[in-house]
C-alpha cells in the first residue's frame, strides 16, 4: 500500500459512528469527536470522493450541532460512549476555532456535496455561531478577541487579537455567502479584511488598534502571529500565514516575500518540514514564562517541540495548498514527498509533530489530520482539489 493509501487507510480506522477520532490511539482524549481535527478530515475526505469517509464527515458535523451550546459555542470535543457522554467546550479556555471550523465544516460539506437542504438545515445553528464571534469582538471593531488558549495552538503564546482566528473568521464567513449571497456579510468580510491588513500588514497607513505598538513593530516578511494591549507577539505562525496566502491577505509583493520566507524556513529544517511557530522559545527569554505555565497536564512545549517550534504534518499540508493556489505546484509536490515521509516514520505512525531540530517524532501517533494533510495536498495536485470555491 502506498503513502495516499496508508493515508486512507487510518481516516478509515479513525472513523466512528458518530465522527472522526483526533488519533486512532487510546490516550488522553484524542478518541473524542473533535471540531478542528474533524472538519480538517472532513476536507480531505472530500478531496479523497471517498463515500464512507464522507458520510463520516457528515456524522461529525451532526455530532457537533447536537450539542452546540445554548449560548452558541460548538464543542471543542465529544466523547460519546455506552455509558457516558461528554461534551467539553475547552480546557484551560474555551476554544475560539472550534466554532469557526465547524462553519467551515458545514458550508464545505454542503459546497463539495452540492446538498443546500443540508446547509438550511444548519443555517440556524451557523447564524448562532456568527453572533457569538461578534459578540467575542468586544469592542465591535471587527476583529475577535482569542483567550490565552483559545484555538489549535492550546498551550502557546498567542492571544488577544490572533491572526489565525481573524482568517479563519474571513474563510467561514466567505463559505457561508456562498450560500446567502448577502451583501451585509460581504461588507463585515471586507471590514475584517481592511482591519487584518492595518493591524498586521507591514507598512500600513490605516488606523490602527494599537498604533503604539505597531510603531514598535519590526517589519518582516511575515504576519505577526497576535497582539493585544500589551503589544505584538511577533512569532511566525505557519498555519496563519498559510491562511492569509490562501485567502489573498496583503499584496502581491508581500505574497511573494512571504512565500519566500516560508520556503526558506522549511528547507532550512532537519526533516523538510516548516515548524509551526518560529523561532522557539527558550527558558530565561521574555515569553518563558508565560509559556510553561499554561498547561493542564504535563508540560509539552520544549524547544523545537510541539507548539514551540515543532513542526506538524497538518501545518504544512496547509502551507502546501497555499503554494498550489499561487501556482508553486512543484514546491508543493515536494511538500507532499516531505509529508509522507514523515508520515511514513515508524511503519506510518502518522506522528503529531516533530522535533524540528532532530527530526524525533513527537506527540500521539496515527493522528488523523497527518494522513489528512496528504489526503488534500494529493487531491490538489492530481484532481485540482479546492478546499473553497472562495480560497
């Protein structure tokens, strides 16, 4: 069996009849129906035209609104058994992402589908998401504010006004219009634009948020991963800055200078693959402490290592269709000889993360967003596979 089917092959065991399992392993609570983990599956079940994976999809989805919160939230994760169902909403926090991915879930599914009775039938329960990320701008200036924990990257840095978020926003929001075709929703997606690019874009002349801050900004050849009131946090964060290639954020000589970088940064690597967030944060510098203290069990982000510095096969499946949609399709095509072969580490282990210094594998194994990333990153080269009609 080769790397595509290997791949297939795990997205199969980590189907369940209620969703797709974050890792085919029994530890912690990676066999829980997880929002981010699930819908990032989902697509590459699309891509794949695979009908039992898709109906997984489906199922994950229809677990998901189940148990949407009064309030609005989606459930970070599910755990549904016999005997017991629990539903956790976050951590440390509550997860900001979750509810934008499952939007992005629902408007993908019924897009690749063609199935509008599907998104009419969660239309009500996408509208309830909308008006919580409103609600969670606070200063109804467009941007959402993400807690300390508050998305994918649980136990890093980032919060306040966080690039990731802001761009996943812009992607669930495109993908519903595509459905409502609604000039109110094409004017808040224009204003978060326009908010994005004069908070994070280098050399911007629009108002600012913070324009202390920014003042003080280096300018890169990136976009800074968040700030807040107390200022910018000016790490590179892949899965954002692939986000923003995907979704056109700043000007064509920025796209290029950031694709630049990125691909300097991979090739730089012991493995081939670009690490999450850049560079690492080590013991005695300013962001240390504010690093080891936020996590709920043990200790995870080393140097080179999981959140810090680590890089994931899911990341860079992203990146990779970043490249595919501005016409790098051989560095794509290197990307996916690069995913696989760290997929393939261990008899396909299909590893979370890598120590990106060493190349160690990192994390829980059989994880099914690494095979989910060669799923998407195959289909886009071979089937012209586009995860939006929009990105």
């Amino acid at each position: 069996m080769n790397s595509y089917g290997k791949a297939i092959d795990l997205l199969k065991r980590a189907s369940s009849e209620n969703g797709f399992y974050a890792s085919i392993q029994n530890t912690g609570n990676y066999q829980r129906v997880w929002s981010r983990d699930g819908v990032i599956c989902g697509l590459a079940a699309l891509a794949s035209e695979d009908e039992e994976l898709i109906n997984t999809f489906k199922k994950t989805l229809e677990t998901l609104a189940k148990y949407q919160h009064s309030i609005g939230t989606i459930p970070s994760n599910v755990l549904i058994t016999k005997s017991l169902t629990d539903v956790s909403y976050g951590g440390l926090a509550g997860r900001v992402d979750a509810v934008t991915w499952f939007v992005i879930g629902v408007c993908e599914y019924a897009f690749h589908r063609n199935d509008t009775a599907f998104f009419k039938k969660y239309k009500s329960t996408i509208e309830k998401c909308f008006h919580l990320l409103t609600a969670w701008e606070f200063n109804n200036k467009h941007l959402v504010y993400t807690p300390l924990s508050g998305n994918w990257a649980d136990e890093y840095i980032t919060d306040g006004y966080v690039l990731y978020d802001q761009l996943l926003r812009i992607w669930a929001l495109k993908a519903y219009n595509y459905f409502q075709n609604s000039s109110v929703i094409a004017s808040k997606i224009k204003a978060i634009e326009e908010q994005i690019e004069a908070n994070f874009c280098p050399n911007s002349r629009k108002q600012k948020f913070h324009d202390k801050a920014y003042l003080r900004l280096e300018n890169k050849d990136y976009l800074p991963c968040s700030f807040s009131p107390s200022g910018y946090k000016t790490s590179f964060d892949a899965f954002g800055n692939s986000l923003a290639l995907l979704l056109n954020i700043g000007d064509e000589t920025f796209q290029s200078r950031l694709i630049n970088y990125m691909s300097a940064l991979q090739e730089e690597t012991k493995l081939g693959l670009m690490p999450a967030f850049w560079p690492p944060i080590f013991e005695g510098e300013e962001h240390w402490d504010l690093l080891k203290d936020n996590c709920k069990y043990e200790f995870r982000n080393y140097p080179y290592e999981f959140h810090n510095g680590g890089s994931w096969p899911m990341v860079n499946g992203f990146y990779a269709l970043a490249l595919i949609k501005h016409g790098q399709k051989e560095k794509a095509s290197n990307m996916l000889d690069v995913i696989n072969k760290a997929n393939a580490k261990e008899d396909y282990s299909f590893f979370e993360n890598f120590n990106t210094k060493t190349g160690a594998p990192n994390g829980v194994p059989y994880c099914a967003w690494s095979a989910a990333a060669a799923i998407l990153v195959s289909k886009a080269l071979t089937n012209n596979f586009k995860i939006s009609p929009l990105c």
